[in-house]
C-alpha cells in the first residue's frame, strides 16, 4: 500500500483539516458529505471533469471505470449542479467490484440503495433520481478540477470520514501529513490527562493546545 494513504487513513479529516490550516493550505472540500457516516476513503485522485451537453458535440457521462487501478478514488467535478447525477448503481457495483477506495462528487448520484448495499463510499454534495444523461457529459479525464472550492490534481491524496472529504496536494503531502501526526499526538495527550482529572484549560496549557492551530508565520 502506498505508504501515505496508509497515513492518512489513520488520521481524521479534522484533524488533517487543522494541519493544512496551521500550513496555510486549502484542502477542505466543503459542501461534500458521506452519503452514510459509517463510510471512510483513502487514496490517490483520478479525476473526472465535466461539461453541459453539447447536442452538436455530444458526448457520454463516462466509461472509465474498468480502466481504474484498486485503490483509486473517484473524483468527479460536476460544478456542483445537482440537477443531473453522474454516479449510480451499475457504476458503485463496479467500483465496489474492482477494489476502487470511493467515490468523490462535487454534484449529484443517485441509486444510493447499491452504495449502502454495498459499503462502497460515496461523498456527494446531494442525491437524486435525475439522470445524467442528454444533461451533462465528460470534458475531460485527469486534468485538475473543482471539489467544495478545493482543486484536485490527479494523483492528489483523498482522505474521507464523517465530517467529509480534504484533498492533500501532492506537494505538501508529506508536511501536511507529518504536522496532522503532531496535532494527533497532542489531543491524544490531552484526552490522557482529562482521564487523570486534569481540568480541560489546564490539559491545554500543558500540551501547547492553542498553538496546535495556529497559523505558521
């Protein structure tokens, strides 16, 4: 397993979300959500651009999926509309089938019966019934795109969990990643002493908790 994700699989999106605050990164993806809160993802981004349908150059919402590599994570920019999905069943089956890690979408899915059949992660900023097709259709494959106002390059590292989904660009993986880890250990020293009675402001003080987030100069 790529030694990264495996990191980033052991940290929460909070707590990632406060190292790239503290680096000044942005990577938050607001406004996408699990479509249950029991899912998680971790991995590297293959992205998925897409355009409204041009009846003079039609195109198609996407046969891509076979071509993905077990442990890729699917990241789709719809620019947010949500009056045409561009995920749904027979690709969640295929995706679950061929070790895909999730699915990341700045737009709609549908046929989420299959995605908690299954298990398989689907972030999404709302789901409906209303096809994709005639509506939209694929611009591009791989090229970087627009998640919650984070851009996602492609191979960018994709950590989802409850709260939602935050992009680590390739570049800053490894600061991120390493100042997430110290933030952990922090709060994790705190929790120890709130277990020993400590007060909370006291626990705080001790373990430099306020300067956890903030912000390098």
């Amino acid at each position: 397993m790529d030694k990264n994700v495996e990191r980033a699989s052991k940290l929460d999106t909070a707590t990632i979300s406060d190292a790239m605050d503290k680096l000044g990164i942005s990577g938050q993806c607001l406004g996408i959500k699990p479509i249950d809160h029991s899912f998680r993802l971790s991995g590297r981004a293959y992205t998925i651009k897409y355009e409204p349908f041009d009846p003079e150059n039609p195109g198609t919402v996407g046969d891509y999926i076979d071509d993905l590599e077990p442990g890729t994570v699917v990241v789709l920019d719809n620019a947010g509309r949500e009056d045409a999905t561009v995920w749904g069943d027979i690709l969640t089956y295929l995706a679950h089938k061929n070790g895909v890690a999730g699915t990341v979408i700045d737009g709609a899915n549908r046929d989420v019966h299959e995605c908690l059949r299954l298990g398989y992660p689907v972030y999404s900023r709302s789901y409906s019934m209303r096809t994709g097709k005639d509506r939209v259709q694929v611009e591009a494959l791989n090229v970087p795109v627009s998640i919650g106002g984070a851009t996602v390059e492609p191979g960018d590292l994709m950590r989802g969990d409850s709260d939602g989904v935050v992009v680590l660009p390739k570049d800053q993986e490894n600061k991120i990643l390493e100042t997430a880890e110290a933030i952990e250990e922090a709060e994790e020293k705190i929790r120890a002493s709130l277990r020993e009675g400590k007060r909370l402001d006291e626990a705080r003080e001790i373990n430099k908790y306020h300067n956890l987030q903030t912000k390098d100069e």
